[in-house]
C-alpha cells in the first residue's frame, strides 16, 4: 500500500478511536435520540437520624430495600442520631446534590429550627416524597374517671391537667400544647423518653394523660383507654376510636409522619428519578404490608404536595412553638 494511503487510513482509524472513546464517556441516549441520565450509577446513602430499631430506622430501611431492586443499587441506610435529628439533617443539607446521599425526614424536620435553634429549614433541603404516617392519639388510664375526650376538657377547664409525652421539642409536645390552646384547657406537658414510657406513666395515673403513637398505645393493651385519634379520618386498628374532630370538634391533627429528602439543588433528571422511585416503593405491597403491621399509615405525597406540607407544618411549629 502507498504511504500515502496508508497515513490516511491509520489517520481516519485514529479519528474513528478518538470519538468512540469520548462518546464512551456520554450521557446514554434513549431510543428517542434525547440524552437519558445514568442515575443511578453507585451505592446511594440513606441517612437516618435516628438509632437503630426505632420507627424512623424501621420504615427507612424496609423502604430501602424496595429502592435497591428499583434503581438497581445499593440503598445504604447509615444511622447518625444526635440532637434530636439536627445531626443528620444537617449533614444531609452539606453534601453534594447529586442523589448520592438522601434522609429520613421525620415531623422534626419541619421543627428543629423552632425547639432546637438547628439550621434545619425547609428550602436547605429537595423535598422528594412523603411516604407514612403514624397519628397520634390521647390516652388516659382505664382506672381513670376520666370516660370521653370532652371530660378530659372539662377537667382541664377546671384545674391544670398534666399531658405525658416523648419529650420537649417533640411532635406529641406540640400536639399536647395544641391540646391546651385549641380547648382553652389548663395543660402541663410532662416529658418522657419516649411514646411508649408516657403511655405507661398515664396507665399508672402518674400523668393525667398522654399523647403518643397508636402503636404504643396499644401495647398497653387495657392498661389505657384511647379517647381520640389526632387525624383528619379514624385509624383502621381502632375503628370504634373518634377523631377529635368528631368528639370535640377540635382541630386537633398530630401524627408522627416521615419522607425522603435531599440536599438542595438536585439535577431535575435525578429528583425526577427518585422521586418515581420513592413513590413506586411506597406504593409496593411489601412496604404497604410492613407498616400496616407497625400500626402506621402508608401516607404518599409527591415531591410538591410534600414540599407544601412541610411548609404548611413549619408554619405551624413556628406558631405554635416559637
């Protein structure tokens, strides 16, 4: 073969390399001809801020296993708890936004910067999913004299009632401050460690009542009785139970809710693609199953209609704990 030739072919071999390889390293294209996102393309970190065994760590990772065979990669989930969740939801908001590093949101994200001073504030975070609710309800003991949510009121009305609860800045603090405002009542929280600790301080008639999950009402079995659900509909394991609205006709709607977020600024094709994951998740019968068994309620709102509810809920926090 002529030289000349020769370089010519080597020189167009070259040319031929050259763009395979930089066209290697694109962004794939659909069978349209429009760029498509590799996302995901490694292990995604679910941060969770609380530890491990509790009800945020439970609904995130039966949440995560449904994501892995969704996306295809590992959905890490990695407990940082630490000031009442400010920890985690901080770090969350620092990291690149790039969908590699994603949180459990429970109700304190739309609190902490009220009851704790955090830098938690909604517009730090892309607000992709809400995905359970767990509402709240008031107990008192079975011993008690104390028969309907009305009588609560009534003796609330007459001398300062005391209100068991999981502890100052909580989501049941607030629901048993509401209780006062909203009823005009006389109410002293009480903080406990926990839902269930408060449940069994109104069980021994060491409170006057409490406020708490279903759940760990429940489990007091007839120790307790449940005088209202604090939700805009009854819960389905205690049908017989009113809501407040019913009882007292109390805007009373408290519950113990969680979603998905990430940090500001996520690329739209990678919000896009988690969001559709998240709600393809909670939507799956294993997940639906998981928290009907754990007393909660599958609850989804998109990544808008979550993003004006957690508004909606700081707004409130604000006013009510502020």
């Amino acid at each position: 073969m002529p030289i000349k030739r020769m370089n010519r072919v080597v020189a167009a071999a070259a040319v031929f390399t050259a763009a395979a390889l930089v066209m290697s390293g694109c962004t794939k294209v659909d069978e349209g001809g429009d760029a498509a996102s590799a996302f995901p393309e490694k292990d995604i970190r679910l941060i969770i801020q609380a530890n491990p065994g509790g009800g945020s760590d439970l609904s995130s990772r039966a949440l995560a296993s449904e994501l892995e065979g969704i996306l295809g990669v590992s959905v890490i989930p990695e407990n940082m708890p630490g000031a009442a969740g400010a920890l985690a939801m901080e770090y969350v908001a620092e990291q690149d936004p790039d969908g590699y590093v994603i949180g459990f949101g429970p109700v304190e994200i739309a609190m902490l910067n009220t009851t704790q001073d955090a830098n938690v504030l909604p517009e730090n975070y892309d607000l992709l999913g809400q995905i359970m609710l767990a509402p709240g309800v008031i107990t008192v003991s079975s011993s008690s004299d104390i028969e309907t949510l009305d009588d609560l009121v009534t003796k609330a009305k007459t001398a300062p009632i005391t209100i068991a609860n999981s502890g100052a800045g909580s989501i049941w603090e607030a629901a048993s401050i509401a209780f006062g405002t909203e009823t005009g009542g006389q109410v002293t929280p009480v903080p406990y460690d926990g839902g269930a600790t408060a449940v069994a301080a109104a069980a021994s008639r060491e409170a006057d009542a409490a406020v708490s999950g279903l759940g760990e009402a429940l489990a007091q079995g007839d120790a307790v009785r449940i005088l209202a659900v604090l939700n805009d509909e009854r819960h389905p394991d205690a049908p017989d139970v009113e809501t407040a609205e019913e009882a007292i006709g109390a805007d009373l709607v408290f519950g113990g809710w969680g979603g998905i977020y990430a940090p500001a600024g996520l690329p739209d094709d990678v919000h896009a693609t988690l969001e559709a994951a998240i709600k393809e998740a909670v939507e799956s019968d294993t997940y639906t199953q998981f928290q009907e068994d754990a007393g909660n309620l599958v609850v989804y709102r998109d990544a808008s209609g979550f993003t004006e509810f957690v508004n909606d809920q700081f707004a409130l926090f604000q006013g009510l704990l502020g």
